[in-house]
C-alpha cells in the first residue's frame, strides 16, 4: 500500500527533467530480485563516458534464461533509456519525468520514467530507488499490463564487474 500511495504521489508531482547523466547516477550499483524459482540481476555503471550502461540476465535453476543490454544516453539533450533484450535491435524510450529528490521518510532518492509510445510493449519504463531498493517497472500506455521488480542493492562481486 506504501508503495501505490509513493507512486501516486510521484504521479501528481510536477514534471522535472534530468538535465545530464549525473541526474541519473542514483542508478549506479548491483541489484537483485529473487523469486521462488528465478533471479534477476541488473547492472549499472557510469563510466567517464556520456552514457549509463547497464545489463541485467535472468536465471532459473542455475541457468541463464534471459539477458538484455541497456543504456542511458542524452539524445538531443534528454535522457533516453535505449534496450537490447536478448541481443535484439536497440528500443528507445524518451525521458518524460525524472525527479531526483532527497530520502526522506518515504520518498524516492530517485524517480525516472521513459516511454515510447510507438513500441508494442512495453511503453513505459520506470526507475525508482528508496534506500537500498530500486524499483522497477514495465507498462503498457498509462500504466496498463504493469509488471513491476523490486531489487536489493548487492556487493558488486567480481564476477558482475567489467
């Protein structure tokens, strides 16, 4: 319920745009969601370079199931987050509404949200971190078919580092 009120809160507040990639550098670190039969791990780093690169796979039984490439770039100076699931052809997603807010009680230490109205599905792509948390969430045009992953900050172990 925290949650959906967070979001709701998030989804009145005034629009504000990330200006560069260091707006966006809350998304730096090693995350992991685990369900009862897969886990996922995503990947962001910020290298002295103008983009966030990131990548995330999914395992199941020990097993990689799934992987996708992905990056945050400034296209005409907006952000965009752009997608290469499984090693497919680039999707981009345009910044519509990034805030980056100090955590207190409750709010986001971060929020960005990218669509793209043209892609089949999803549309929508949105980041939210609280704390040692970073939400995640895949929708379709204002919000439908939502799919949402809740991931814990973890050690970047050797293995996850470039």
């Amino acid at each position: 319920m925290r949650m959906l009120l967070i979001l709701a809160a998030l989804a009145f507040a005034p629009a504000a745009h990330a200006q560069t990639l260091s707006d966006l550098a809350w998304l730096k670190g090693c995350w992991r969601t685990q369900g009862a039969e897969t886990e996922i791990t995503e990947v962001w780093l910020a290298p002295p370079m103008p983009a966030l690169l990131g990548y995330s796979y999914t395992t199941r039984d020990g097993e990689v199931r799934g992987w996708e490439q992905t990056r945050i770039e400034l296209i005409d100076d907006v952000p965009h987050f752009i997608a290469m699931p499984n090693g497919s052809g680039p999707v981009r997603f345009r910044s519509v509404d990034t805030t980056d807010v100090i955590h207190t009680g409750g709010q986001p230490d971060g929020f960005a949200l990218f669509e793209n109205p043209e892609h089949d599905y999803p549309q929508r792509v949105m980041y939210m971190r609280l704390g040692n948390r970073l939400i995640a969430q895949i929708s379709g045009a204002g919000g439908t078919d939502r799919v949402t992953f809740e991931y814990r900050r973890i050690s970047c172990g050797v293995a996850l580092r470039p």
